[in-house]
C-alpha cells in the first residue's frame, strides 16, 4: 500500500520547479558568495508561503538542501536552479539520502503531542501507538483507512488529529467539527472514512484550530501525515504496517 499525500504545498513545489524563478537575481551581484543564510532570506522572501527551516550543504559541491514546509529542496550555490521532488541517492552505497534526512528532519518527541486533541481509534489490546493527521476529506486518508481494515491489522491505538485541508477540500472543516462533536467521535470518524457515512451537523468546541498550529509547528502541510511510536515520521503506508505487526 503506496503512502500518497494530499498536500497545500505540493502546488507551490510544483511551481517552484515549473518557474525555476532565478534566486541570484534576488540576491547581490556576486552570485558565488551566496550562502545559506542568502539563500533562506532570498527564497522566502520569492516564496512566503514557504518558511525555511534549515538550509545545510549537501555531498555535492555547490548544493544546498533546504527543508521547508515539511519537503527537501535543493538549492544550487548560485540560487539560480531549484530542484523540487528530487531524491539524491549515493550510488556506490545505494544510500537514499533524501529519505535519510527527511526521518531526520522530521522526526519529533511522540510523547509530547497533545493525544487529548486527537480522536483514539483503539484496535485490540491498542498496543501499538501512532498519530496521524488527516482531513476528513482527503482521498488518500480514505485509501489508508480502507487499506489498514482489509488487512485486517489489530493491537494498536491510532491518535487521529483532524487537520482539513479548506483550501482544497472547502467542506471538510464542518464535517471534522460534527465527527468531532458527535456522540460517538470514533464511531462518527470510521463510519465516514470507511463506509462514507457522513456525520450529523453538529458544532462545539473542539481542538481544530490547535492542530492547525500543532501542524504548522512539525511542518506538516499534508495528509495523510504519520508518525509512528518513536517519533519518525512514516514516509510509507508499510512502515506503519510493519511497525504495528512487530509490536514492541
């Protein structure tokens, strides 16, 4: 089972790489001297909506890796080319090293999320714990949910943070706040993710705008977003698979 996310910032990484807008113009004359710090204060101030959370240099001369709103981009020294949705590998080890740095990058202290915003979905024994943050709405939260029943997994505790998307799905912030407020939370949330049952309109409060922070926070600006017991985060459905099957 194929992990896709339903991503906000897939679109400005996509017009990233379809512009390649020239940072160098952005920054002094010299381009050779532009450094990490230029590098971060020129590409956040083309891209706003894309914060900057580290810029370090990579194996190869000249390239930057830059880690904003929760993906890798690299940057060349001159700033003037871009490369969004690339994954460097070393070829003598076969070494990802994208998918190195991103468990690294992204990893936090699972102890400290706040589980009393998240709806519990308790499995068995619920032995196993993860978090995920997922938009009622979004396709691919819904493929992953099918996906765990059929094969049918147990013993394990999945703390859903509801996280809508408005700008792509402008209906999923009602529907979180009524399986929020349901009766049966649980029940509301499995009965529309899996058998597409929607919930009862209903309001009151609820911790949406606190995993909207929370979210912003860890750098997370898609769904599906999984984080599995020991803080990384799950760049595939299977790692979560055989995470919860191995059971510490």
């Amino acid at each position: 089972m194929t992990l896709i996310r339903h991503s906000r910032t897939n679109r400005l990484a996509t017009a990233v790489l379809a512009t390649l807008i020239p940072l160098a113009a952005l920054a002094d004359s010299d381009a050779d001297n532009i450094d990490a710090h230029n590098i971060k204060v020129q590409f956040e101030k083309a891209y706003p909506a894309m914060k900057i959370k580290s810029v370090l240099p990579t194996p190869i001369p000249g390239l930057y890796e830059v880690f904003t709103n929760g993906n890798i981009l690299y940057i060349d020294k001159s700033g003037q080319y871009v490369l969004a949705g690339a994954t460097l590998v070393e070829d003598s080890s076969k070494r990802n090293l994208t998918a190195e740095r991103m468990k690294t990058l992204t990893a936090i202290a699972f102890a400290e999320l706040p589980l009393k915003d998240a709806i519990a979905i308790k499995k068995g024994n619920g032995a196993y714990k993860f978090a995920i943050f997922a938009d009622p709405d979004c396709p691919h939260c819904k493929t992953l949910e099918t996906g765990l029943e059929k094969l049918n997994l147990s013993d394990y505790t999945a703390y859903v943070f509801l996280l809508p998307l408005e700008e792509l799905h402008p209906e999923a912030k009602a529907k979180a706040e009524a399986i929020w407020c349901a009766k049966d939370r649980n029940a509301a949330w499995e009965n529309w993710m899996l058998k597409g049952t929607a919930p009862q309109t209903a309001t009151c409060e609820n911790p949406l705008a606190s995993n909207a922070q929370l979210a912003a926070k860890l750098g997370v600006a898609s769904t599906p977003t999984i984080y599995l017991n020991n803080g990384q985060q799950a760049q595939a459905a299977q790692e979560l698979i055989a995470a919860i099957k191995a059971k510490p």
